[in-house]
C-alpha cells in the first residue's frame, strides 16, 4: 500500500532541508557553510546587484549578517566551496568535488562547443599554459586591445571558450572573483591535494548520487521536480527514468502520495520517519526572512506553488510596464509561510533599503488561514513585526543604515507595516558596517 502524508509534510520537510526551519537562525562557519552547500547541492550565483548578489541573499535568509571578509576567506582561503554548473551557475562544497569531477571527465566529450574546441585545441593549450606560467587570469586578460566585447555565448571570443572549456572540464578553477569577474587558475592549484586524490565516482555511481543529492535536498519530489532542480548535467530522459526506477526498486526511494495531490511523489526511505514528524508540527518554521530570487528554495516555482499555494515570478526579464510585483521582488517568509513579497532596492551611496513595493497575499490580508501548514490565522501585527526586523536585518547586511517603505499593496496595510518598521528600528541595537559591493 502506498504511504499518504498531508502536504504541510513534504512543505514543512523542505523548508527543514533548506535551512529555512530557523531563517537567519545560524552562525557562518566552516563547518556551517559546507553542510549548507551538501544540503541543498548548490547556492545559485548571478550577477543581479540592485540589493545584493543572489549567493549573499540566499547566505544572510540562513545565517543572518555576515562579513563579506570572512566568506572570502571561507572560499577563497579554505576552499570550503568550488564554483561549478548544479542548477546553474553555484559555489557547490568542496566536499563535492569528486562527484562532479565526473562530469568534468565527460564534459571533454560531450559539450556545447565540440565544433570550435576541435579546431582551437592549439588555444585552449595556450590559454592554460599562459595559466600555469602566470597564475590566476580572467578573461580580461585575454583581450584584444580596442575590439569591443558582446555579449552571447555564439559572441564570446575564442580565448574565452577557451577558458570556458578548461573551466567545464575541470583542468581550471575559480580562483577568486573581482568585481564579480572570475579569475582561474589550474584545479591543482585551487582545489586541495586531499580532494583531488580522491577517484571521480562512476557514470551510474554519479547519476544514483545526483538523484539522492536531489531528493533529499527537498524531501519529497516529483519527476518533474527532479528534473527542475539540480538541472545539471542534462541527463537523458531515459537515464533519469531508468535511475529513479532502479532505486525504487533497491527501496532506497519509495513512492508516496500527498493528500489532494494527484501527481507521483517519491522520497528516500531513510527519510520517512522525518517526513512524519514534518506533518506533525504544529509550527513549519520560526523566524523570517527576505528570499533572494534565485533561492534554491525557489529553483522550481511551481513546486513552491504547490507545496505552499505561492505563485511566484521572477520579472527581472519582463518589460517594465508588464510587471506586477516588480523588477527584483524578493519573496517575504514569515514562520515558514510565504505572505508576499518585496521589490526591494539598495541605495548604497545614500545608505538606505528601500521597499519600494510590499505586496502581501490576499488571504493574509483577509485574515484568513494560510493556504498550507495553517492551524489559524497569522496575527497581523506580529507578522509584520518580524517583516520589520528582517528589513532592518538586511539594512544591517547590505551596509544601509535606513529603512524606506515607499508604497504597500494594499494600501490599507500601509500605516500598520510603517509602524512596524518604526517600532523595530527603535530596537535595533547592531550599526551596521560599511561594505564595498559584493565581489565574492
């Protein structure tokens, strides 16, 4: 017989495998920072700075303020993460590193630029020894004097497939990052000698590890969920399919249904008990904080949907006039249900963090249950107080002394949210230090 949960288990299961039981409830360490990297497979990277990098949004929802300083020497110094493609562009554990070397190994015979790197193996030799003669280089350094640089991967130059190329199939690293911008040097020289003494895991082994890495940073999944979250390597169909089916069958993984939900649910076997215990909390998650959009929590959104009855859009790319919430608007939990979401916006010569548009979802502003995981309405008056504290909480994190709460939707919302902003800033206790724009 097929084992039924509730779906406030498998909501309340990820937000646990997330990290987001106790937003910005830990402290950033070492040790910290690698389980956090093993437990969700990656921390998504972008370049989008209009409030922060995505990577340092995605830290401070789990840790709180940090000082830039120290993640650097966390990555750069410690080597606790190495950058590499997962769902896309992440820092992934270096713990990791022998798993995804095997997809740096098949990434020499399988990749997007086979045509150009088979005509160029005389320049990716070029741009490797210019590597190990010189040390960490960027792409900059590879320039043409006066050619201007577009943009597009069928743009890039040829040193810079190059270096892609070297990057992908793991004979380079990234070293560090300037100004955002990556510089590599050889992988024996960046990664340490104890990880890379270990033998890269088998094409099956990888695809069994990829399917386990993926299931239990989420809990419980779909197919489709499955696919859409560590969405690196694309694995044939077939291979997907055959993997899922195999470990069903070992009863590693076991097919679950969630009630009112007619799609096919799996989860590790060794996860059931905790699946259980989810269901049976009273309260998903304590504490708040502000999602950055490229939040593995949000990898796929009609997940989130889903298990949480949150519609969400990343409008970054959608025309100004055609958006709704906003050009970066940040999803706003609050003990582990989502009541809306933020366009928010630093302005860092000013110091100051602007909320430059609060929409709230319409059963909160009803005061009704929440759509998921809700015993009873949420009091408004102590939700929007810890709204408040994890505004000033990323004021403090971005270097901004100030907290601006332009407009609210709906505007009846507006005077209650304002005083809660007022109220918390009389209690706030951290000054926050300055910080140069993020480069790490």
């Amino acid at each position: 017989m097929t084992p039924k949960f509730p779906v406030r288990a498998a909501s309340a299961l990820f937000l646990e495998r997330q990290w987001l039981d106790r937003p910005r409830g830990r402290r950033l360490t070492a040790r910290t920072l690698d389980a956090f990297a093993v437990a969700t497979g990656g921390i998504q990277l972008d370049s989008i700075n209009v409030v922060d990098r995505a990577h340092h949004l995605t830290l401070w929802s789990r840790f709180g303020p940090y000082k830039r300083e120290s993640l650097r020497r966390l990555i750069e110094r410690q080597r606790v993460l190495f950058e590499y493609w997962a769902h896309v562009a992440c820092l992934v554990a270096t713990s990791d590193f022998p798993a995804w070397r095997r997809v740096m190994v098949d990434y020499q015979r399988r990749h997007k630029g086979w045509r150009f790197l088979k005509k160029h193996q005389p320049l990716i030799a070029e741009v490797e020894n210019a590597i190990r003669e010189r040390g960490p280089l960027g792409n900059a350094d590879f320039r043409e004097p006066g050619k201007k640089v577009q943009g597009g991967w069928w743009n890039w130059r040829p040193a810079t497939h190059a270096l892609d190329y070297l990057w992908m199939s793991g004979r380079t690293s990234v070293h560090s990052r300037v100004h955002f911008h990556k510089r590599f040097d050889l992988t024996e020289r960046v990664v340490p000698a104890e990880v890379l003494e270990r033998e890269p895991l088998t094409a099956e082994a990888f695809r069994r590890w990829h399917l386990d890495r993926s299931l239990s940073a989420m809990g419980a999944a779909t197919e489709t969920d499955l696919r859409m979250y560590l969405t690196y390597p694309r694995f044939e169909m077939s291979e997907r399919k055959a993997t899922l089916r195999d470990a069903v069958h070992d009863g590693r993984v076991v097919e679950i249904e969630l009630s009112g939900d007619r799609g096919k649910w799996f989860v590790r076997r060794e996860d059931l008990d905790a699946l259980a215990a989810a269901g049976r909390r009273r309260t998903p998650s304590t504490g708040s904080a502000l999602l950055a959009p490229f939040d593995s929590f949000l990898w796929h959104r009609e997940r989130t949907r889903r298990l949480f009855g949150y519609d969400y859009r990343i409008e970054v790319y959608v025309p100004g006039p055609k958006r709704t919430h906003g050009y970066y608007s940040l999803p706003i939990l609050v003990d582990g249900h989502l009541i809306g979401r933020a366009d928010a916006k630093t302005h860092r010569v000013e110091g100051v963090l602007e909320l430059k548009n609060v929409h709230f979802e319409p059963w909160f502003v009803a005061g009704e249950t929440p759509p998921v995981n809700g015993r009873r309405p949420l009091d408004r008056d102590a939700t929007l107080a810890q709204v408040a504290e994890a505004a000033w909480s990323l004021s403090a994190h971005t270097g901004c002394g100030k907290v601006k709460l332009t407009r609210v939707d709906p505007s009846r919302m507006s005077a209650a949210l304002r005083r809660a902003i007022v109220h918390v800033a009389g209690a706030v206790q951290q000054v926050p230090e300055p910080v140069e724009p993020a480069t790490t």
